[in-house]
C-alpha cells in the first residue's frame, strides 16, 4: 500500500502549537474541561494539551459512527460516555475529524442537553467540510481536508496507521 503524504509531521507539529496559542488566549487562565474524543484524537490532543497554559481536567469519551470500512454508517452510538458535572464549565471537545458531521452534532447535543456549561468548543484536527450533511463548524481546526479517506496522526483505516506522525491518505483505497 503506497501512503500519499498529506500534512507532514514539522508542519503538523507547527500548526497544533499556533492553535494552541489561540486557545491559550481565549481561555486566559481559565480553567478548561477537555473531551478527548476516543480513540482518533488521543494524538492530537496529547500534543495539543501540552501546550496549553491554563489549568486542565482531560475526559475520554467513546463513541463510534464508522464500521469497518471506510464509509460512514450514518448512526453515532455513545459507547462510552460517562463524564463529571460539566455545569458552569469550560468546555472544550477534541476530535480527529469532522467528517459528515454526525459526531460533533451527538456530542453537542448531549453537552446540551445534560449541562448547562460555561461555554462549549469544538475543535478537530481536521476538516472535512465537503462531506457534511449539516450545519457544524469546528470552532478550531488544524487543517481542512478533501473528501478523501485520511490516514495517520490518531485516524485508522481498520485499526491501523494511527501512529503514523503525519497525514496521508491511502492510493488505492
Ligand atoms: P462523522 O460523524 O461523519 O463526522 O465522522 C466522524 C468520525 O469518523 C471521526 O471521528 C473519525 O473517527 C471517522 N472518520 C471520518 N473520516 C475519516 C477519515 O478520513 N479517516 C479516518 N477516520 C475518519
Ligand atoms: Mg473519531
């Protein structure tokens, strides 16, 4: 399998860091509740948190919308969702991709419906507008992708290549 390099691993490792300052802005110290969306953004968010200069509580939560292939079965099912009192919270959701959209909409809802937060962000490492079937926007991204199936840094195709420290897609597939 040939692995077309996409965002490579200096240029990835640039861009979380400027991100990161953003955010580091935006919070200015306050504290933040960060929703590491299992398993595809444990990558991302491991480099991003480090970077982040207020105080921080990290949440894992499972979910899964994607079957064994690389099209989207259209349902997000909460396979692990137990998470602390979120009320009068920052709240600050972190995703691999954004890809029809169906996740992020779940997982705000949820939020929504369950707490009433300080204030909720979405950020995602990357973008997949083209493929949206709704109206989410990340309020933070890395880079936008096009409708292709993208592997590395955290995304798999079957279980695989979420090691890799860059962005690719696979040829063939
Ligand atoms: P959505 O619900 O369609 O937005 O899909 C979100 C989830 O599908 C992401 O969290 C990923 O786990 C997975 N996904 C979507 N596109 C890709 C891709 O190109 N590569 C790997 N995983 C993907
Ligand atoms: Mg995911």
């Amino acid at each position: 399998m040939k692995i077309k390099t996409l965002f490579g691993e200096e240029e990835i490792q640039n861009r979380v860091a400027e991100l990161a300052e953003e955010m580091n802005k935006f919070y200015n110290g306050r504290e933040v509740y960060v929703i590491v969306v299992l398993k595809g953004a444990v990558v991302f968010a491991a480099d991003l948190i480090r970077h982040f200069n207020m105080p921080v509580k990290t949440e894992f939560i499972r979910l899964s919308s994607y079957g064994a292939n690389t099209a989207s079965s259209g349902k997000v099912h909460a396979v692990d969702i137990a998470l602390p009192d979120l009320n009068g919270k920052n709240v600050l959701i972190i995703e691999d991709i954004i890809d029809t959209g169906l996740t992020a909409k779940f997982l705000l809802d949820f939020i929504g419906c369950n707490f009433k937060t300080k204030s909720t962000k979405f950020c995602s490492f990357l973008d997949k507008k083209t493929a949206r079937v709704n109206d989410i926007e990340p309020d933070y991204f890395c880079f936008e992708v096009d409708d292709k199936f993208v592997i590395g840094y955290g995304l798999d195709y079957n279980g695989n290549y979420r090691n890799l420290p860059y962005v690719g897609y696979i040829q063939n597939v």
